[in-house]
C-alpha cells in the first residue's frame, strides 16, 4: 500500500516530462507580439513614403487600439478596434487584410509580403484577423500591417506594428 502513492508521483513526474519534451521540440515560437499600432499619417499617407514597399493610406488614419501576434509557423492574430480616418471618425473599408513583410537575401531592402484573406471589418474600425501564412527563410525583421482588403494585393496600409 505504501509503493501506491510513490507509484503515482513517478506516473505524475514522468507524464510532466513527456509534456514539457513535446513543447520544447516544437519549432512554434512567438516571433512578434504587439499592444499597439501606429496609424499612416502624413508624410506616409499616398505613394511618396512607401514602407517596405507598401503605399500608405490616402489620408491619415487613427487607431484606438490594436493587438496580435506572428508565431514561427506563420499563424498570425491581428485585432484592431476604431481603425477610422481621422476627419472622419469612420471606416469606410468592408474589410482588412494582414500583412506581414520579412526582409530575406533575395530582397534585403523591400522584403517580400505574406498576405491574408479580407476579413469583414465594420464602419467602427473593428476586425480580427487570423491566418496561417508560409513564413520565408530566414524572416528578418517582420513588420505587420492592416491594409484594405479589396484590390490588388498587399492593398494601402492603415496601420503598421510600432507606436502611434
């Protein structure tokens, strides 16, 4: 009766380590995660300041708030509420995309951009994006983007990673 519950702390020890094993040989780490956004305002606002090769919106925009997370297998969060233009206080978009650019060897200066489906996004600036995209080799410096969601890919920035 004694070797019972010896029995069941090793049983407990050894399914711990099993676990902490499956995750640590998991190649799925967290590469960027933001608390923020910084809206496209002028001078980046047209096609005279492209970042990363991404035109601005046409006229400045504001974000209240803005979250997400880019993991190694390419899964990417974006939540984003009172994405609006500034004169306007509303979205006039149907929907967002995600964006993320990664600077690689055969483009070191413009990147390359991973883009996600449209997503509904509503006259509040409101949206969640989630998408799986096939990450280059190395990914140096990601920056992720909300751009709009209808014509030709990536489409006009709204808001970037950084501060705003």
């Amino acid at each position: 009766m004694k070797r019972l519950p010896l029995l069941l702390l090793m049983a407990g020890i050894l399914a711990l380590g099993l676990v902490g094993q499956a995750f640590a040989g998991s190649n799925d780490r967290q590469v960027l995660e933001f608390k923020t956004m910084a809206p496209v305002v002028s001078p980046f606002t047209g096609s005279t300041n492209p970042v990363r090769g991404i035109n601005g919106g046409g006229v400045p925009w504001a974000v209240a708030s803005a979250k997400g997370e880019l993991r190694s297998d390419g899964r990417l969060e974006i939540k984003v509420k009172g994405l609006v233009i500034v004169a306007t206080g509303v979205n006039p978009v149907a929907a967002f995309r995600g964006v993320v650019n990664c600077l690689t060897p055969a483009s070191p200066t413009t990147g390359v951009n991973l883009v996600t489906d449209p997503v509904p996004a509503n006259t509040a600036g409101d949206a969640r994006i989630r998408a799986k995209l096939a990450l280059p080799t190395p990914c140096v410096a990601p920056i992720v983007f909300v751009t709009n969601g209808t014509g030709a890919a990536p489409g006009a920035w709204f808001a970037t990673t950084g501060t705003g």
